[in-house]
C-alpha cells in the first residue's frame, strides 16, 4: 500500500511523495491514488530488500503527474481541445491536487494522443469515443468491431473524394472559359455562370 506524504508543484509537473509501508521486491513500484487509478511512478527505484533504498520498510518515492500544459505539449492537442474533450467525456483527469489543479498521468497522455490519431485519420469524435470504449474493455469486443467503423468511414471518405473531384472539374470548366484578361468584369464567364438559377447550376458540371 502507499499513502499520499505530500505534493509540491512547479510549472508543468506536480510532484506527489508517496511512503510504502509495506515491503514489495518489484524494481517499479506501483501504487493505487485516490482516483482509484493505477498510476506508474516515472522514477524507476531498486526496492529489493538488499538494496540502499530499501530501509526500514518504508520507502519515500516520487510520482510525477502532469498539468494540463504539459499534457498539451507531449500530446501535440491544444489545452483549450484538451478541455473540450474532457467536456465531451473523452478524456478525464486522473486527479486534482490540494490547490484544486487538474493532472494527468502517462495514462491520459496515451488517451488523448488515441484521440488525436483517430482525428488525424478522419474519425468524427463520436467514432473517437466508441474506439475508446472498444480499447477499454477488449475482452468485451471483437475485431469486427473496430473493423465496422472503419469500413464505413472509407465509404465515406470514398464519396467525399467523388464530390471534390466533380468540384475540381466544375472549377476547371469556370476557368477554362474566362479569358482572365483586363476587360469589365461585366462579361465575365465566371460571374455570368455563378449567376444562373439553381436548375442550371447542373450545367457546371456538364
């Protein structure tokens, strides 16, 4: 077991001394907040029973959990989208400290970089949070399942394709026909196709 001794902070980190009480031969040692998260401590101590550390069955050691600026960094997500994903229930911190400081573990640094390659690839946020919900509890899932949304956003995208290529030649056909040159914009072709009825914007696309 390990009890929360004290935290200090600076400007990125919050640093939280915890004292073991109970002897452990794991090189890593692990320890449940009260968050009931499973947060890994960063240094990394031989706690063997023959090592110096290792006194007295009590162990002083240091877990460094971020702010959100810090988080914003390492994760490449702004800290105002990194609040907005908290507010939309994709990302949570792990904890807040004495001076009611929200922080985050290497935990939610690994969740919000998920979310930023979701959206990266082009998942919605909505697509986002049913991935996480899969990565949570795998057991309770199977490939299928990821695979599904996958397929339907290729169908998506494939489509999106079809429409910017029908764009791209509508506006080649918007160019091809104006001469570009220094005479009134008043016989312009550009303006003068943009200013047909809706029932013959179809012939943009002939």
């Amino acid at each position: 077991m390990g009890v929360i001794n004290g935290e200090f902070e600076n400007e990125s980190h919050i640093y939280i001394l915890v004292r073991s009480t109970h002897p452990t031969p794991k090189k890593i040692f692990s320890l449940r907040l009260r968050t009931n998260k499973n947060w890994q401590i960063k240094q990394t101590l031989d706690l063997r029973v023959s090592s110096k550390v290792y006194t007295r069955y009590i162990i002083t050691m240091l877990v460094i959990i971020m702010k959100i600026g810090e988080l914003a960094k390492q994760s490449g997500i702004s800290a105002h989208t990194l609040r907005f994903y908290e507010k939309q229930g994709l990302l949570k911190a792990s904890h807040r400290t004495q001076s009611n400081y929200r922080v985050y573990s290497e935990t939610d640094l690994n969740t919000a970089k998920f979310i930023k390659r979701c959206r990266d690839i082009g998942f919605s946020l909505d697509e986002a949070g049913v991935f996480l919900s899969i990565r949570a509890d795998k057991p309770a899932h199977v490939c299928a399942d990821a695979k599904q949304i996958t397929d339907i956003k290729i169908t998506e995208v494939t489509q999106k394709i079809s429409e910017l290529q029908d764009m791209l030649i509508a506006l080649h056909k918007l160019s091809d026909a104006c001469c570009g040159g220094v005479e009134s914009a008043e016989l312009c072709s550009i303006l003068d196709t943009l200013e047909k009825k809706p029932e013959t914007d179809q012939e943009v696309k002939a």
